[in-house]
C-alpha cells in the first residue's frame, strides 16, 4: 500500500497578501518513498541572501526556519535523507526547489517541458538551488495516457499506487499536477495551478492579478484553471484538488483547517 501524509515546508507572508503554505506530500511505499515538491530547504535557511536574494524573499515573503524544512520534518517522522528515493516536482520555482539539496541521492521527476526552461535560462529559476546536480528524471512531451481527459505522463517509481504528471501549463513552462491513488480515488496536487482554492469557485478572485503577474502564459494558465474547474464539478467526488499555498487545505495539525 502507498500511504499519503500532508507536510507544510515552509511558510511565505508578504503583507497585505494572507500567509501561505508550502504544502507538500509524502508518499511512503514498500518500494520506496516519495516527496512531492520540497518547500524552503537548509540550504534557503542558512543562506537566504546568497540563495534567494532579498529581492525576492521581501517580494514573496519567504520565511526561514529550519525546524521547517522537509529534511527535518521527514526525520522527526523516522525517514532520513537518504530514505527519500523520488522527487516530484509541479515546477521549479524558488519556493518549491528550495528542499531539492537536502535529498542528494533522489531521482527528481519533473516535466521535459519545465527542466528545458530552466536549464535555458529562464530568470524566474535560481540555478544555484540545482548546484548540487539533481538525478534528473524528465517526463514527456510522450507518452500519455487519459487521466480524467488530461494527457497525463506515468512516472515508473514502482510504487503500488499509480503516481502521474498531469499537464497544468501556464504558471510555468512545463507546470504539471501530481496525481495519487489513494484508495479508491486520487489526489491531485495542483502546485501553483491555483494559489487560492476560492479561485475555483471565482473567476474574478482578488488573487487573479497577482498570478497573472507571475504566470509566463496567462491564456494556458485560465485555460488550466477552466479544465480544473470541470475536474471538480465532474469528479469531485472521486478527485480530491490540493494546492502548494492555500492554508485552509492544511489539515488542522499543520496550522491548516482541512479535515485530516
Ligand atoms: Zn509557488
């Protein structure tokens, strides 16, 4: 069996915008266990000017605290670095690579779309939050398969569970969900799909400027955000939608208010 377990590593706050997470998932599996996105890493911690510059820590609100990150986290919950077998990464951006260091000896799973953006320059990537030379796993632009109409792109971690990237461009390049069997439905973690669950419900949702703002292609980033919409009103019985910022998808534990 893959068990799933919640884990927020890190927190971001730049006033007047709420508090927001980094909402990550742990999968632990007999073959091995798995970390989707890594949240604000050691690294980010003891060198944040040098790694994330204040620039973008006054801009984003990055908050450091080791106690925090996900390598700490994962050992006060009995797995070490070196137990984490797989990365999966939505994108590369600063706040979700930042844990990436911390787990060395991991392969990393991320679209060939979104690794070719940032291996070509693209400014909204740190490259020294990759210095360490990631075991890079690229996945796509083929094969798909259907995943409730996305062409979704199956990664082989040999887990019981079925774990697959599913194309969500617009944020990002090569932005993708991360789709989860747990039990008998899915989780999909959305990454940066949307910041705020309440985008969702509101086309015209007050963070709508800011992640236009912040997407490389904001028609494919509505579009995405349309196709969620549908996801959610067809299958929301059988797909639970997570996002990596909104705080009220935490369960409470974790500072959040979902139900565990
Ligand atoms: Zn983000």
């Amino acid at each position: 069996m893959t068990t799933l377990e919640h884990l927020n590593a890190g927190w971001l706050h730049a006033p007047p915008n709420p508090r927001i997470s980094c909402h990550c998932l742990l999968l632990r599996d007999r073959a091995g266990t798995a970390l989707v996105e890594t949240g604000i890493g050691l690294q980010d911690v003891r060198d944040p000017i040098g790694r994330i510059g204040q620039h973008l820590i006054d801009l984003a609100g990055f908050k450091f605290s080791e106690p925090d990150t996900a390598v700490r986290q994962l050992a006060r919950r009995g797995v070490a670095s070196r137990d984490v077998t797989h990365l999966v990464l939505t994108h590369l951006d600063p706040d979700h690579a930042g844990g990436l260091a911390d787990f060395p000896g991991a392969e990393v799973h991320v679209s060939s779309e979104e690794l070719d953006a940032m291996r070509g320059g693209h400014p909204r990537y740190l490259p020294i939050q990759f210095g360490h030379g990631p075991r890079w796993v690229s996945h796509g632009p083929g094969p798909a398969e259907d995943w409730f109409g996305f062409p979704a792109r199956r990664l082989d971690l040999g887990f019981e569970s079925p774990v697959l990237l599913v194309p969500l461009f617009g944020h990002t390049a090569g932005h993708c969900g991360v789709a989860v069997r747990v039990g008998p439905g899915w989780v999909l973690h959305v990454g940066d799909a949307y910041y705020l669950r309440g985008e969702l419900a509101d086309r015209d949702h007050p963070v709508g400027p800011i992640a236009a703002a912040q997407s490389v292609d904001n028609a494919k980033r509505l579009e995405t955000l349309e196709r969620l919409r549908v996801l959610q009103q067809d299958h929301g019985d059988e797909v639970l939608l997570l996002g990596y910022h909104d705080v009220t998808e935490l369960p409470q534990a974790l500072g959040g208010s979902a139900a565990a």
